[in-house]
C-alpha cells in the first residue's frame, strides 16, 4: 500500500496547469478588450477530463515511445488546450471579449485554484504527518 496516492496528486497537479493556464488567457482577453478584431480564448479541460474520468474516451495503448498517441486513456494524460472562441460578436469592431464575462470567470479561476491548493496542501499535510508518526 502506498502512502502517496499517486493519482490524486496527478489530478491535482493537472487542475492546477489548468488553473494557471486559464489565468493567463484571461489575462490576455482582458489585455486586448479593445483590440479590433480579436477573438477570445478559454481554456478546455474539465470537460475532457470529466470524459476519461467516466470512461467516455477511447485510448491507445502505445507499445512503444514511436508510436502515435491516440486519444487519452488516462487522467494523468489530460493536459490543458486554449481553444479560440470564434463566436459572432455584438460589438463593431469585431471583438467578442465582455469584461463582465471576463472578470466572472477570473473570480471563478481563483477560487478554483486556491481550493485546489489548499486541497494539495493538505494531503501533503497528512503525508508529514504520518511520516513524523503523529508527533509534534
């Protein structure tokens, strides 16, 4: 029996690529608000790992480091992706990017990724704390 359980720190460790990645696309929507013609981003994660995790994905069993990778068998292969929101828009200059839209989902980030670390934190916790068998 492991004391680390090595896939929840995985999932966690993911979560959190996802988390900062997500905050740096927001970041640069927000940069370019007035940007003529930019186009949004946002980060897909959750849902393809919601898919793995359910068993919903079909995955290649690879055999051999040249072989190609087909699609994800496992959570610990589900890495974040930004994908362009190319939307219709209902501004005139052909920018799709809402601040409100923007700092919503910059509020819902943090939050996410402060539980998240608090979440690691405390497995890391429990961890120390076994290995100093409970002594202070």
């Amino acid at each position: 029996m492991s004391l680390i359980n090595n896939s929840a720190i995985t999932l966690l460790e993911r979560s959190l690529d996802a988390a900062s990645l997500r905050q740096k696309v927001i970041s640069n929507n927000l940069a370019n608000i007035n940007t003529p013609n930019f186009k949004r981003s946002d980060v897909s994660f959750e849902h393809t790992l919601q898919q793995v995790l359910q068993g919903k994905v079909l995955g290649g069993r690879r055999t051999d480091e040249r072989h190609m990778q087909i699609g994800t068998s496992s959570f610990s292969e589900v890495q974040p992706k930004t994908v362009t929101d190319t939307s219709t828009t209902m501004r005139l200059d052909g920018n799709n990017v809402d601040i409100d839209v923007e700092m919503t989902n910059l509020a819902e980030n943090q939050i996410l990724f402060n539980a998240v670390t608090q979440r690691i934190n405390g497995k890391f916790a429990t961890l120390k704390y076994a290995i100093s068998e409970g002594k202070r």
